[in-house]
C-alpha cells in the first residue's frame, strides 16, 4: 500500500484532537508565557556606552574602545587599545535575577576584575575587589560612567586599600566618539 502525507496528516491531528482535547489549551498557555528577553528599562541603562571612541586622560591619548551589543542586546562587549598596544576585554550585562549590572574584564596581561553595580542617578557605578599581589590582601576598585552633555562618556576609576581607606584615582578619561 502507498499513503500520501497528505492524506495521513489530518487523520493523526484529528486522533491528537479526539485522544488529548486539552492539548491546544495546553499550548495556547505555553505560547502566552513570555519567552525571557532583554528589552527592559534596566537592559538599556548601559547603551549610553555603546560606540567607537577615541579615549583621552588629562587631554592626552589613552586609547581606542569599541563598545557593541551582541546576544540579541542582553551584553555589551568592550574591545580597548590602550596607546601602547595593551589590549582588554570586557562582558558587560544586566542581570535579571540578581538585579544588577556586571561586568568582567580580562587583558593581555592576566589582569582581570569582576565589577558589580548599577545605574545612580545618571551614572553606571560597578564595584569590586581582588587581590593586592604586591602588597597583600585585597583592593577595592569603583569605576563610574558618566554620560555628558556634548555626547562624551567620563570614566573615573578609584581604588582604595580598604573598606575605611579613601578612594585614590587611577584612571580619570573621557570617551569622544569616533562613530
């Protein structure tokens, strides 16, 4: 004997129809359940970092970074080029279980920090700590983002020695777009 698809799909569908009558409602719920995304408030936060800029400190060259979304917006990747060649790279995101913003850098120097935060006024603050090799213990870094008026990013990086020490700068640089 030769059945045709054609002529055996509407028979098994009516039998699923006749066997399991709450299959459609079934999956009409599972269709109403939003698939997670990253298309919240807070997944946006960060966007004002997104772009090819040209970075300076004290007016003189520091850099180039590269900020891209990618995984359908729910990451921003950071590519930096510091003025001797150095290189970095950061996996910045909201994360919805945790409420928070992160971010984990790692360069070509085996550096690497993992920093946490979010959004305080108009500014991304991520905090963090790792350990001191020279000195023992641990270090405490606060790096803030501050969008400006003129369209330019102010990133301003602090350590401290420890909870009760006060902030020291180590980096104080603007973002100037390029594209």
């Amino acid at each position: 004997m030769n059945f045709r698809a054609t002529r055996a799909a509407p028979s098994v569908a009516a039998a699923a129809l006749i066997l399991s009558p709450g299959a459609l409602a079934d999956d009409a719920k599972a269709a109403a359940v939003a698939t997670p995304n990253c298309d919240s408030q807070e997944h946006r936060q960060f966007d004002f970092w997104v772009g090819t800029w040209s970075v300076t400190e004290a007016g003189q060259p520091a850099g180039q970074n590269t900020i891209e979304p990618d995984l359908k917006r729910c990451a921003l990747f950071e590519s930096w080029r510091s003025i001797d060649g150095s290189r970095g790279r950061s996996i910045n995101f909201y994360d919805r279980d945790r409420r928070r913003w992160h971010q984990t850098w790692i360069d070509d120097r085996g550096g690497a920090l993992e920093l946490d935060g979010g959004l305080v006024g108009a500014s991304m603050v991520l905090e963090g700590e790792r350990p001191d090799a020279k000195a023992g213990g641990s270090i405490r870094h606060r790096i803030t983002w501050t969008p400006e008026r003129d369209g330019s990013v102010r990133q301003h990086w602090q350590t401290a020695k420890s909870a009760n020490s006060a902030w020291e700068t180590v980096f104080d640089g603007r973002y100037t777009r390029t594209r």
